[in-house]
C-alpha cells in the first residue's frame, strides 16, 4: 500500500515573491479595498486603521524589520524545498483553493480532484495592480508549464472519496486558456526546487461562498484523503502539501497561533471551533492547511517560521507560515 512520507505546509502570499522595499505597494492597494474581513467584521481601511490604532502597528512597518521578516521566510521556504529534495517522494498531493484560476465564477466546487495525466500552468496576461505584477514571474514563470500528474492516484482517490460520502467533482482536463491556480504553481516553482515531481492537485473552495467547505468538515476530509491514499495498491511515498494562508489580508496573530497550536496537538474539537466568519477572504486559506493537519495527523508537525507580516498601520498584510509534517 502506498505510504505517507512527509507533510509541509506554505504560505504563497505575492508579499514572499516581492521585495521588501516595495511591500508598501501592497499596502496601496489595501487602501482601495473596502471589504476587508477582520474577526467576523468588514471594514473599510479607514475603519480599521481606527479600530486597531491602540496596538501600534507602525512599530511594524520600518523597512529594515520588513527586510529581516522577508529574510526570516525565504529562509523557512528553503528549507521546505530542502526537506522535500532529501526525502523525494514519488508524488505530491497538493491541497490548495482556486481564486477563478481553473474554475469559472458561476462553476466553482467544494470539493475537485484533478486526475489527468497532466495539468498546465499559464502565465496571466490581464493588467493587474503592480503589487501583483511584481510576483507573478515568480509565481507563474514566463512561459507555458505542463505538470506531470499520478492519474492512477487521482482516480483512486475519487472512487474512495465518494466511497467515504464526500461527493467530490473530478475532472481530467481543464479548460481552454484556464491555468492551474498560484496556490499550485507556488509550491511548483518555490517548493520543487530543483526537482519537479508529479503532483495531484486537490482543490477547496475556501474562498467564494455560498458552498464553502467548514473547518471541521476539513479536517475530516483530509483524514478520509489519508485513508484513501494509504488503501492505494501501490508502493509509492507519497508527500501531502498544504498551499495558502494564515490570516490575510488583515493580520490576526491570535487566530493563526491558535489554529497553528490546534495543529500541532491534532485537537480536531478546536480546529472545528473556530466560527466561521473567521474563515473568510484570504484567511479562509487556512482551510487548506487545516484538511492537511487531517491527512497527516500521525506524523509530527514542526512550525519552522511564523511571521506576521503587517504592511500597514491597519494591520493589513499576511500571517506568513511554513511548516512539515515528519
């Protein structure tokens, strides 16, 4: 049967593909956001800036201690790709959310599992705000990518998932001038450096409701993923990453430590405690790695690098985390 190896978890905020010095466009572009999620609460950026004023973010925002943090997490993202290198599992399931990437508006699924014998990453061509110009080479490269998928694993895990009452979408070819999402190309391009190994991408739909997964049915997907992948006929080392979050795009140190503590204890009563609208916009990545805590509860997770990256007075910016399973 094949067996689970290694676990890693990473944040794939543009702020890691971007230097420091230009963190501030980020930052530009938070002012203009009028919906930024907070505990629960929307606020515009004037709104927030007020209601967090007492905890003094501009400590935060020097340009030294943003050169320190983004040092701090490159050096956490090395060691990920470090660690995946030395034990070289034969495939990679890869957990993560698409933002209309693969998935049109109107078609989005709780649930997808890609299982086509190949999946391509095309670099994005519409204009977008320069923060995010600044990281898409990172992120997507400049030419058209295939990435090799275990479409023997992919199907597999489609029969079991059903078997296990999760009615999950599959597909084995995507659509024409549709790219696999950045939370997949990241660990492509950061992670798998310099070997690339076939993956298995396993989409959430985290992000859009109205048909978001919760927290706690998660984590009970990533458990039942575990089985489905340990019940394969086969001898491969298998390695399960989790792509996306902490907290975004409002820093919430207290959310990510104890989502981050829950983790690591394997507490699933806590992991399904935490409400809902804590689950939203970019924190609802979070998700990802919590189905990714469920599949890999029998290793032992080690956080290797929590930064809280804020970029504003607001305390707008990114819970940066990276962590493995061993």
């Amino acid at each position: 049967m094949a067996k689970i190896v290694l676990g890693l978890g990473t944040s794939h905020s543009p702020m890691l593909s971007t230097p420091a010095e230009i963190w501030h466009l980020h930052a530009d572009r938070d002012q203009k956001n009028k919906a930024l999620e907070f505990r629960g609460r929307t606020y515009n950026y004037e709104e927030l800036k007020q209601s967090r004023a007492r905890e003094q973010l501009e400590q935060h925002l020097d340009n030294e201690i943003w050169q320190s943090k983004q040092e701090s997490c490159q050096q956490a993202i090395r060691a990920l790709s470090k660690k995946l290198s030395e034990v070289s599992p034969d495939v990679v399931v890869i957990v993560g959310d698409d933002q209309h990437e693969l998935f049109y508006e109107d078609a989005m699924p709780a649930f997808a599992i890609f299982w086509g014998e190949r999946i391509q990453c095309i670099p994005p061509v519409e204009p977008v705000h320069s923060s995010i110009a600044a990281a898409r080479r990172d992120q997507f490269g400049e030419e058209p990518e295939w990435y090799a998928v275990d479409s023997n694993l992919g199907k597999h895990m489609v029969v079991h998932m059903m078997a296990e009452g999760f009615d999950v979408a599959q597909f084995t070819r995507q659509a024409n001038g549709r790219t696999v999402g950045h939370a997949f190309t990241f660990v492509r391009r950061r992670i798998m450096q310099p070997k690339m190994f076939p993956i298995l991408p396993v989409t959430i739909n985290t992000y859009f409701p109205p048909n978001q997964p919760t927290a706690a049915r998660c984590y009970v997907f990533g458990k039942a993923l575990r089985r489905a992948i340990e019940s394969w006929d086969s001898t491969k080392r298998v390695a399960v990453v989790a792509s996306g979050g902490l907290s975004h795009f409002v820093v919430d140190e207290e959310f990510d430590q104890g989502v981050l503590k829950a983790m690591r204890e394997n507490d699933e009563k806590v992991m399904g405690s935490f409400g809902e609208p804590l689950f939203q916009s970019g924190s609802s990545e979070i998700k990802n790695w919590i189905t990714a805590a469920g599949a890999l509860e029998h290793l032992n997770m080690q956080l290797l690098n929590y930064t809280p990256a804020y970029r504003s007075e607001a305390g707008t910016g990114c819970g940066l985390a990276f962590a493995q399973w061993l």
